[in-house]
C-alpha cells in the first residue's frame, strides 16, 4: 500500500473516529476527571484525587448495592443460559409453524426493556396482579406484597430479566446449533446413543463456542442494569433491589453528588471492561487458537 492509499483509508475513517472520540472516548475521560473532585452545588468544586473512591469502599450502601448486583448477574445470567439452550432446541426441531414458533419465542425480547418493566410491576401488585390471582383467587387476605418484600422484589426483578433476554440468548445458540452436522446425530443415534447422551456428547461441546459468546454479552449487559429496577422498585425496599447503576444515578441527579456518582459510573466501566478483557484475552484465545488447529 503506498503513502496515496494510505492517506485515502485514514480519510475515509476520520468521520468514524471522530464520532467514537466525541461519543464514546471523551464521556469516559470527563466522568473520571469528575470522579476526582468535589463537583456538587453546595460547595466549591475541587481536586481530591481518589477521596470519592475511598468514602465508596467505605460505604454500606454502595456495598450492598454491588453484592445485589453480583447476584443479579449471576442468577439472572445462568438462568437466561439454561432457558436460552431449551428455547434454541425447541426452535431448532423440524415443526411445521417452526417460523411461528421462533416469532412467538423472539417477541419478548422486541419489547421495549420499560415496557417488560411496567407490565412485571403491573403483574406483581398486591391488588390486582396477575401473581396473586393465580395464587389465591378472590381471597384479598392471602394477597402478597410482591415488591414491598426483599426477597420476592429481587426475585422479581431477576426473573423479569431472564423473561426479557432469554430469547436473545435463544438466538445465539440457534445459530450455534445449526452449525451442529446432522451427520453426528444421525451415527451416534446409529451407534445406539439416547438422545440425552447425543445433547451431552456431542451438541453441548460443539456449542461451546455459541455459549461462550452468550455469556460473555449477557454478563456485560446485566452489569448495566438500569432500567428494570428503575420502573419496577426505584431500589426498594430500602435499598435491597438496588444496583451500582441505579445507585449511580441516585447521587448524580436527585442527590447531585456528581463527583461521587461519576465513581459510582467509573466502577461499573472498569468492572465491564476487565471482563470483557478477561473473556477476550483468556477463553477466547483458547477457544479460537482451537478453531484453528
């Protein structure tokens, strides 16, 4: 390539970074310039270097918040795997609404993520819910408190998630399994092999790469939970359905501590960015130097 050549592809990329600086370089590097200072209305601005991350360690509120989170990822995560890999295999069978099916199971995932919000808040009232009328009809005096509960708001916040983003998970380990040779089954089914033994010996090793590339989106994505708990709890009760993200936003706007929620934003980032780093560098080296052996 010579110097012309060169010169015309730097041009033709210049609108591209220009767009990643301005939207994607320059938010992140002015979040943490206000993570290291005293940047609300009530007192002066100033520099205190890491002090806003010091009082968040020292925090009991933001620590719990990060272990809800955590929990939120975990359970939320393996449970959109086990239900992604069953809706992938019941799109993956030879039906004959098989296009129906897949546009039945693909739909919650087209709602908007406030509107699955709305409608699971709307299901876990303790008046007219959705929740209660299956579980005891008429009788008013054995209504449950859905969301006014720790245990049952953090249930029903990880399991509003997993209705919603399952089906993307679905979707990916579809494409996985296609790439499955029928040929496989067909001479282990030959052999004598159940179909339980086929999924374990021979579709769940050959979707690994499919689930790796799952888990690796999804992890990142639940990470940044906003949204739900936003709409359905707004935190409570007290602060047992709260998230880092939601947390974040709680001291930047309504309290206006905007140092000390640029932190809060600045760890949620580092936390994603090292396990995308990790993902990318450790299984996903492995897995592709396999691919190419």
């Amino acid at each position: 390539m010579d110097h012309r050549q060169r010169r015309f592809g730097c041009l033709l990329m210049s609108p591209a970074l220009v767009l990643i600086v301005l939207f994607l370089v320059l938010p992140i590097v002015l979040s943490v310039i206000t993570s290291l200072q005293i940047d609300n209305p009530f007192v002066p601005r100033r520099f205190i270097g890491l002090g806003n991350y010091a009082r968040l360690l020292s925090d009991e509120v933001a620590r719990g918040t990060l272990g809800f989170t955590l929990l939120f990822v975990g359970a939320s995560v393996a449970l959109e795997l086990v239900a992604g890999i069953a809706l992938a295999l019941m799109m993956h069978q030879s039906l004959r609404a098989r296009g129906l099916v897949r546009a039945a199971i693909l739909i919650p995932w087209a709602i908007p993520t406030v509107v699955t919000a709305v409608m699971w808040k709307y299901m876990c009232n303790d008046q007219y819910g959705l929740f209660n009328l299956l579980l005891y009809g008429g009788r008013i005096e054995f209504y449950q408190a859905w969301l006014a509960q720790p245990t049952t708001a953090r249930l029903a916040i990880i399991l509003a998630d997993v209705w919603k983003t399952a089906p993307f998970v679905a979707l990916l380990l579809l494409a996985g399994l296609q790439a499955v040779p029928d040929e496989l089954h067909e001479a282990a089914r030959i052999d004598g092999a159940g179909p339980g033994r086929r999924f374990f010996g021979i579709t769940l090793p050959l979707l690994r790469p499919a689930i790796l590339i799952a888990l690796l989106f999804r992890t990142m994505d639940a990470l940044r939970v906003f949204d739900l708990v936003y709409v359905m709890t707004q935190g409570a009760p007290g602060d047992a359905t709260n998230v880092l993200q939601f947390y974040g936003y709680q001291k930047t706007f309504p309290e206006q501590q905007y140092g000390y929620g640029a932190a809060v934003s600045v760890v949620v980032f580092l936390l994603i960015a090292i396990l995308g780093l990790m993902a990318v560098r450790g299984v996903g080296t492995r897995l592709f130097a396999r691919e190419g052996e």
